[in-house]
C-alpha cells in the first residue's frame, strides 16, 4: 500500500469506491469535499477493475452511501 492507502481504513477506501462507482464518474464531489488526496485515490481506484461481487455490494450498499 502507499503512503495515501496505508493512512485510511479498509471502510474508509471502500466507501470511497462505493460512492464513486454508483455516481458512474471520477470523483470530482469527493474531492471538493475532501481534499485533493481523496481524488488521488478515488482516481487510482476507478483504474482498478469491478469484480462481480462488488456489483453485488454496491447494490445492497449504494442506496445509503447515495445519500451522503
């Protein structure tokens, strides 16, 4: 992990990806809100590719993460 991953918890990362995946674009919101680390990050994941259980995840999980 690098230095930006090693100072977040694995919730704190997957919530990141969770918000950016629903929302279907780079995380420009999350960055406003968060700084420019967060984009960083939420940037790398987008590269990473979706496995079918995180679809599954995001189903049961995306409705209450949209809301934030």
């Amino acid at each position: 992990m690098n230095k930006l991953t090693s100072r977040l918890t694995s919730y704190q990362v997957a919530r990141r990806r969770i918000f950016n995946v629903s929302r279907g674009w780079i995380g420009e919101v999350t960055a406003q809100r968060r700084g420019r680390e967060s984009l960083a990050l939420v940037t790398q994941q987008t590269q990473e590719p979706i496995m079918p259980h995180d679809e599954i995840s995001l189903r049961q999980i995306g409705s209450k993460e949209r809301g934030l």
